[in-house]
C-alpha cells in the first residue's frame, strides 16, 4: 500500500514508524510544511510529561498506564535514550490519596501517597496546598521531546520504504474514489492508497470544511526557569502535579543529560483563542505566572525566569480531548485534534490510528475518542 502521512510532528512521525513497521512492505510518505521535525510543530518542544494519575478519570488512568511501557518501547527500537523517568508527584487532598491510589495501583503501576509532613520533609521548596498528600508514581516522567523527534525522524530516513519529504505545505486532502489525492500549495497534487492527516494545532484550517468548527484552539504560556540558587534542591525532583488553590500549576524539573530549564506554567493559563498568532507570551500570561510561582515555590526568584514561550493544541469542542476521524471511503484518516495530552499517548494512539491505515484490527488504546473514531460525510473534489 502507498500511505502519505501529513504532518511530522509526534503523531505523524510514530504513525509512519508504525506504518512501515506493519505487514505488508507498506511504502510511506511523511510530508510537512517545514523541515522534519518541524521547529514549528507543537511536539518539537524541550520537555514533556508522561503519567498515568488523572485524579477522578478512572478511564484517563487506566490509558495512562500504558504510556510508560510505550514510550521504553519507542526507545528501544530508536536505539536513543530521550525518556528520564525521574516520577510524577500528584498533590491530593489527604481524604482522597488513597482511593487514588487503589485505582492507580490496579492499573500495575508502581505508586505510593506521601502525607503533607513526607511532602515538607521531601520537598521542601515546593509549597504545596494546605492539607495535601500526593501520589507519587514511579513509572512516569519527562521525554526530552525534541530529541526524541529527532530519533524518528532519523530512523525514518534510514527505511528504504520509507521518504521524508519536508517543506511541502499541503492545502487540501480528499478521497477519489479508493484513493486519496493530497494537493499542495505549489499547485502539484499526489495519490496515495491511504492518507492520515496529523497537522497538529493546524488541522483545523487544513480540515476547515469537515471538522473545523468542531475544534476549539488552545493557547497556553509557559514559564522557563533556572533556579539562581538552590540548583541542588531541584535535582532529582518527580513532575509536580496539581499545585496551587486551583489544582492546576505543573513544573517539569530539570533533567539529566539536558540544558533544558525548568517549565512552570498552569490550566489558567491558557486560554481559548481564535487564531495561531505567534509563540511570544503576552506580558500579562507572563507576570500571573510569576506571581503564582511566586506563591508555590519558596525562594521563587524572578530573575530566574530565563524565557517564556506559548504553544498551541486544538481541543475537540464537546468532549475537550483528541478528535479521530475517517473521510466517508475510509481511506483518509485525521487526528483533527491533537488534544493538550497527545503526546504522552502518542506511541498508542500512533499504532491504533496505524492499524487503520494499513487495514489490520486496531489496538484498543483505551482513549475513547481514539477507539471509536468519528465517520465524516463525503469530501469530495470541487
Ligand atoms: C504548552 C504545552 C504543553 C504541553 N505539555 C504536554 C505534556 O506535558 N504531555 C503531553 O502528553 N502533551 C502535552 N502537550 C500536548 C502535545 O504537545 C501535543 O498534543 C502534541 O505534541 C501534538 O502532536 P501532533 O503531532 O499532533 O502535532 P504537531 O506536533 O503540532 O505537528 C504537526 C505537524 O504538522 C505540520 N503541518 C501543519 N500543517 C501542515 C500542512 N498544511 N502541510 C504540511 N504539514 C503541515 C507542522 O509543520 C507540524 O510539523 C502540550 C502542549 C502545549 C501547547
């Protein structure tokens, strides 16, 4: 089968690997617009969390659970290391620590709660709110994402069924019959058996007449910050979930083997926004995080924020998570939303949307969405 898959962020990247991997002797294309991996695309970032604990989402942590043992599999066949499982710490309140626990446990994962006096022995640089406990999961942790889409990329390069084709900005995808035609922006267009389309935040205006006002764009800012003093405090430190009165700051520490400064950033903020503008944070987004890092760490330091940065993710509008969809002949696929969590369930949702593609039974991922994806109505040429 001749499969093109636009877009090489995360997604595309492990679905070419998956589709190339599949039986069959499968013949893959990977397009984008920039150069692959693209700077631009939301995957190419410094640091990202994998973690199975979604405090009150039995289903969410179940799926979760797959990730960790995912991503050591992605390593493995990359033959790169780009995954520090340093732990995730989820603050809780103390009555609820362990019932999470029990549900977090019988997914297998290897977790524990600390009380408030563990958190303030352990940690005490991180102002966790009043009367928390955590959960502490071991298998979880951080993945050095831009080197990770290097890996793909490069063991894509090196697959003889395999092309990379980057700065080809794709303007339309449509089913003809059994096939699927991909036209560009220089005017020239190109047929494949299968299509999958993962252009991220920017698959709502490539899919605007399908799926786009079912998508909502997500903006969110993110602090960088290298502690002035203390360096040691934070070495070694889990992900820190859940901080704040809202529930809903994170840090990503630093990691060994990688420059990469710390990230604070919280839900609030990020915000819905109408368009992709720009990765320059509003001075606004910027002094509310400081102000609440202000109040989360203790010696929190301005001068220490050493950047800030937004980046986008499309949510889908009533369920809030990732969007799958098949054109009406079932040989285009999209994963229309990239979600704000896609690419810690990137290696599953990449092999279920794979199996698709080359016509094997999916994988359950456990990510509803992923499992009982969407049948649009006919896309047809003009
Ligand atoms: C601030 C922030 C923090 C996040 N933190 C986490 C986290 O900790 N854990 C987690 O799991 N998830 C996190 N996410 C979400 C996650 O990063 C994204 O959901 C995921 O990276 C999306 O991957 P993707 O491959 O779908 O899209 P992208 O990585 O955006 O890739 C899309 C690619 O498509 C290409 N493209 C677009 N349009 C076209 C076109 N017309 N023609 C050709 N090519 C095109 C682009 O150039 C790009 O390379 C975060 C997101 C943000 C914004």
């Amino acid at each position: 089968m001749r499969i093109t898959v636009v877009g090489g962020g995360v997604i595309g990247l492990l679905t070419a690997i998956e589709c190339v991997r599949a039986p069959g002797a499968h013949q893959v294309d990977l397009v984008d617009a920039g150069p692959i991996p693209s700077p631009l695309a939301t995957s190419n970032d410094r640091l990202r969390v994998t973690r199975a604990l979604h405090r009150g989402d039995p289903v969410l942590t179940a799926a979760g659970a797959g990730a960790h043992a995912a991503w050591l599999e992605v390593e493995r066949l990359l033959g790169t290391r780009f995954y520090h499982p340093s732990g995730a710490l989820t603050a809780l309140p103390t009555e609820e620590a362990s019932s999470e626990l029990a549900g977090l446990t019988e997914t297998g994962v290897n977790a524990w709660t600390l009380s408030a006096r563990d958190l303030a022995r352990r940690y005490p640089h991180v102002r966790f709110p009043a009367g928390s406990a955590a959960v502490l999961e071991a298998s979880a942790g951080v993945l050095l994402a831009d080197h990770a889409l290097v890996a793909m990329a490069r063991w894509l390069g090196q697959h003889p069924r395999t092309r990379l084709l980057p700065h080809q900005q794709v303007v339309a995808v449509s089913e003809d019959g059994s096939d699927a035609v991909v036209r560009f922006a220089d005017g020239s267009a190109r047929s494949a058996d299968r299509v999958v389309v993962a252009a991220g935040p920017w698959s709502r205006d490539l899919l605007a007449d399908v799926v786009g006002p079912e998508l909502i764009l997500y903006r969110q800012s993110v602090l960088s910050y290298r502690p002035p003093t203390d360096r040691r405090n934070w070495a070694g430190m889990p992900v820190v979930l859940a901080l704040g009165a809202a529930r809903d700051a994170w840090i990503m520490p630093t990691v060994p083997r990688s420059d990469a400064p710390m990230r604070l950033s919280a839900a609030s903020a990020c915000r819905p926004v109408d368009k992709l503008a720009g990765h320059e944070t509003p001075d606004q987004q910027r002094r509310h995080l400081i102000e609440l890092f202000a109040q989360l760490i203790d010696g929190f330091d301005p001068a220490g924020v050493v950047g800030a940065t937004d980046g986008y993710y499309l949510a889908e509008r009533t369920r809030g998570g990732p969007l799958l969809a098949a054109y009406e002949a079932g040989v285009v696929w999209a994963y229309a939303a990239c979600g704000g969590m896609s690419f810690k369930f990137a290696p599953q949702i990449a092999r279920a949307i794979a199996d698709r593609a080359v016509g094997q039974p999916p994988r359950p991922t456990g990510l509803d969405p992923i499992d009982r994806p969407r049948r649009l109505a006919a896309v047809g040429e003009e």
